[in-house]
C-alpha cells in the first residue's frame, strides 16, 4: 500500500476537530457551556433559529438528540421555552439572561484558543484554511445530501 492512510487529508482533519474541541470543552466548562452547545447559542444569539426544528437543521443534527441537548440546557438555566401561540406543538427557545452575560467570556475563550492553535500562520493562511474547509464542508454537504442510487 503506498498511500498512508493516516496522513489523509479526511484523518487529518479528524484529529483536528477533535484536537479543538478538547480545547473548546475545557474552556468552555468552566462557564457552564458545552462545545456541542455552540451551534444552539450562536443560532439563538444571532437570531437565526427560534425553535427546536429550526435548530437541529442550524446545527445539522437529527431531531432526538437537539431534544435532548436542549433538555439538558433547560435544565443548566442556558435556555427557557415557551408555547408558541400559533402552534401549540412547538415552543420558542431563547438564551437566559445567565447564558447571555457568559456568551461573551465564551466567546473570548473561543477566539483565544483559535489564536494558539493557529499560531504561527500568516493571516492569509489561516484565511486559505478557513476558505478551504468551507469548500469542503460544502463537498461534505452535497455528498451527504445525495440520495444513495
């Protein structure tokens, strides 16, 4: 076999992401966030999801387990849900005041930790980086998406 099949850019990038989330996950921790609760905060700070449906297909998660994280946040006081009055089956999320006022030392912790990972490129390095893995997470998407023959 001539290719190594640890030096793929796919196990590469595995080792990556896991590499940042233990980071993310012990920065985190301290503030009472979870690295898995990322996508839920960032949706509901920036406004773009209100409801669980809109959530999991944000953070690209099948409905059970974006029921259970959000039971989980509910319960640590990150979230409160409320009845929607149109339709009585679903209910709005949003940040508490707690999650709130910790959204912006996470998010310095975050950025801080990105910076010590990266250190040593260039901007326009980390700016290629980041341009690449959003083409592959698109890649990623696409593939995903296409139903199997």
């Amino acid at each position: 076999m001539d290719e190594d099949v640890l030096s793929t850019p796919g196990h590469l990038i595995s080792l990556a992401a896991r590499g940042f989330a233990r980071l993310s996950e012990s920065r985190l921790k301290p503030l009472g966030f979870g690295v898995g609760h990322l996508p839920v905060l960032v949706a509901l700070k920036n406004g773009n999801a209100s409801t669980q449906r809109d959530l999991a297909r944000f953070a690209k998660v099948e409905q059970p387990p974006m029921a259970q994280m959000l039971a989980r946040m509910e319960r640590d006081g990150l979230i409160q849900r409320t009845p929607d009055p149109v339709d009585g089956r679903s209910s709005h999320v949003v940040l508490t005041k707690y999650a709130q006022a910790r959204m912006p030392e996470a998010t310095a912790a975050l950025f801080q930790g990105n910076r010590e990972a990266l250190d040593g490129f260039t901007s326009a390095e980390t700016e290629q980086l980041v341009t690449l893995l959003t083409r592959l997470i698109a890649n990623l998407d696409q593939i995903a998406s296409v139903s199997p023959p």
